[in-house]
C-alpha cells in the first residue's frame, strides 16, 4: 500500500474506503427493508447464530481466537480488554483473514458478541444509522438547538463552491464519513485552497462536508449510558514560545519528553506538511517566538504525528456537560464520542462566540482517555463494561 501523508494517523487504502462509503448506503437500504418486514428478527438471529459459526470456521481451521491483545489491535481494543482483566471476564477475538476486531465476552454465565466495542441489549438505536454521517448529524441538530458548525455536503466542485460562498471563511474540507483526521484540511481561505481539500476528501468519500472553521482547541466527549464519561483536550504538534529559545530549541526540548518514544505518543517531525504550516504562522525554525505564542507544526491532531491528549473532566463547565448530556439524550444510544471545538472548557458554550459539535462517533476511541499525556485517566471502559456486564462491577 503506497503511504500517504493525509491518511495519518492511520492509513486507508483509498478506494476501498470509497467505496466501503457506498456499499454501506446501500447496505442500509437492505437492513431498513428488513427490519421493516422482521423487526429486529434477523438481529436476534445473528446473535445466536455467531459464536457457534465462529466456533465452526475455528474446528474448519479458518479462522482462529486470540485470548491476548496484539500489536495489530488499537489501543481502544487493549485498553476495554485490560479493564475486562481486571474484572475477571474472559475476553477473546475471533480472526478470520483480514476479519478481526469481532470479540466475545463471557461472565457468570452471561456470554455477549460484538464488533469493536459492545452496546447493552440486542435492539439497536435509530441514531445509529446517522449519527457518524456529519452531513445528516448537522441538520438534525440544528432543530434540536444544538451548536453546530455552519456548512453542508457537496457532491461535486461547483456545489463545493456554492457552500463556500456562503459561510464565513476560513473553512475545513474533510470527508462525509469516517476520516479521523484523515484528508481534512483547516485554515481554507481561498477557492484554489478550497479545490485542494475537496479533492483530498473526495478520495475517501463521495461526499465532502464543507464548514466554517470554529474558534477554539478540540475537545472529544465520550457519553456511555447517556452519561459523560470523560472529556479529552486534543492538541496538534507544538510548542509554546518563552521569549528566549528558538523554535527549533524548543522543539528539541519537547522531543525529549520520555512519553514521545512511543507506542502512543510520538516525537514531533519536520517534514514537508509541517514546514507548510510554519510557513503558515509566518514563522522559522531559528526564530524566537515571544512568550505564550503557540507554534504548531501540523493541521492534524493525531498522536501518531506529535499530537497531545489532555484529561479535563472535571474542569469542565456544567453547561457543557449538560448540551453534551442533551445531545446524548437526543440521540438515545448507549455509546457515543462527540468531537466539540470550544475556546475554554472551564467557561460554559453559551459565552462562546463560534464553537459547536464537528462529528459523532459510534465506535470512540475510549483510549483518548485511558492514556492521556497530562492530567488524569478517565476509566471510560469500566463504565461501559459496567453498562454491558453490570454484574462485573467494582465494589
């Protein structure tokens, strides 16, 4: 697989997450005419019918189960498998070919399967089907009075162009589905940059979101059971001027941080993207920047290119915890992370000029909080192992 910058912090093989995009539309066609004609019938099938075909192509020798984390497993993975450990429940993954990330967990008797991470119950929510599409995730929210960036979807270049017109600059382009950072870009002012950002989106997508670009850092929320579990500050590479040291001293510095030799957390690079962005700021490497001046040295905020996680639960405002709670409340699923641009955490969203909700996520990436660079863990995974087994609760 050829590497590509814009897919960090993990790469895609891009036409088949293009057309992953389209063949799940089409797939959700099927099931919304399924469920119409069983209702939830062929969900509760699957169900029991799962383990005993995992167990089947396991004897047949053509797939296997792994009762340990490896390197190939996300952290989210390790992390939720860690805190079933600690519990005492018997967790494994069945692995068939390129087929992983499908698990069981078993406890006193209680035997559950899922993809990824597990929902409690066999009935899915309606939310489900569109909470990771932001397109769609936008317009309902607007109506429910949740903030929202101004934008829309494009399907092609001169509907791009339309929306851009419209909102105020700058804006991001990233793709419709999916993406976790990958092919967006931020800081767009211009039409020749915007034709850039769609084109990089389009790769993965059929369809691009266009919006204005919020004020403020990156925050991700993750609510389990309805309830805010953690709140993480994401930050792009960078360093913070004193007054004294040049950019490339302070970047030497930041590097020597024992937590940036890996596996999480990463030593900050110059590469191209980066001297793109420095340009940007309108700064060098041997420049002194004065102090409190945040230099960055990526668009992205992924770990695997230097970026920063920060725990900051419990300074977070009551009105923020509450619009997140609302907005969980709406969408009636167990398990979501919501990714918010806002200035200040301490201070509540109705202060904020230009802040709002950028995407949900049914699959978060829990280990945002189990392992951040500063502040405190947050045990996301045992309140959700406490939602799905409450009998392994911790006293």
């Amino acid at each position: 697989m050829k590497y590509c910058k814009d897919c960090e912090p993990a790469q895609e093989i891009h036409w088949i997450a293009y057309w992953s995009v389209v063949l799940g539309w089409v797939n959700n066609l099927f099931i919304d005419f399924m469920e119409m004609l069983f209702k939830n019938t062929a969900e509760k099938i699957s169900n029991k019918v799962s383990i005993p075909f995992f167990k089947l192509m396991t004897r047949l020798k053509l797939g296997h189960f792994s009762y340990e984390p490896d390197d190939k497993d996300t952290w989210r993975t390790k992390c939720f498998w860690e805190e079933a450990k600690r519990r005492g429940i018997k967790m494994y993954e069945f692995k068939m070919g390129p087929l992983r990330d499908i698990f069981v967990a078993e406890y006193k008797g209680k035997t559950i399967n899922f993809d990824g991470l597990p929902r409690p119950g066999e009935d899915e929510s309606e939310s489900l089907k569109w909470m990771d599409n932001k397109g769609i995730m936008k317009k309902k929210f607007l109506k429910e009075g949740i903030p929202v960036a101004k934008g829309g979807t494009a399907w092609n270049h001169w509907q791009a162009m339309n929306i851009f017109n419209l909102i105020k600059k700058p804006v991001i382009t990233k793709p419709n589905l999916g993406s976790r950072s990958r092919h967006t870009m931020i800081h767009l002012n211009t039409k020749e940059d915007l034709m850039i950002g769609f084109r990089k989106a389009k790769k993965l997508s059929p369809l691009v979101i266009i919006e204005e670009e919020l004020n403020g850092f990156l925050f991700r929320g993750t609510l389990v059971g309805g309830k805010l579990a953690g709140v993480v500050k994401r930050d792009q590479p960078e360093v913070k001027g004193d007054g004294v040291h040049t950019v490339r001293e302070l970047l030497e510095e930041e590097n020597k941080r024992p937590e940036r030799g890996g596996p999480i957390f990463h030593k900050i690079i110059i590469d191209k993207e980066a001297e793109v962005e420095l340009k940007r700021q309108n700064i060098g490497m041997d420049e002194i920047p004065k102090m409190g001046l945040v230099v960055t040295f990526s668009q992205k905020t992924s770990r695997g290119c230097g970026g920063t996680t920060t725990e900051v639960t419990s300074i977070t405002h009551p009105d923020n915890k509450e619009m997140l709670e609302k907005l969980g409340a709406y969408l009636k699923d167990p398990l979501v992370g919501v990714d918010f641009i806002m200035e200040d955490i301490t201070k509540s969203w109705r202060e904020e000029q230009h802040c709002g909700i950028i995407e949900c996520n049914s699959l978060p990436f829990i280990d945002l909080h189990h392992y951040p660079l500063f502040g405190k863990a947050d045990n996301v995974a045992g309140a959700l192992w406490d939602l799905v087994m409450p009998e392994s609760k911790m006293k």
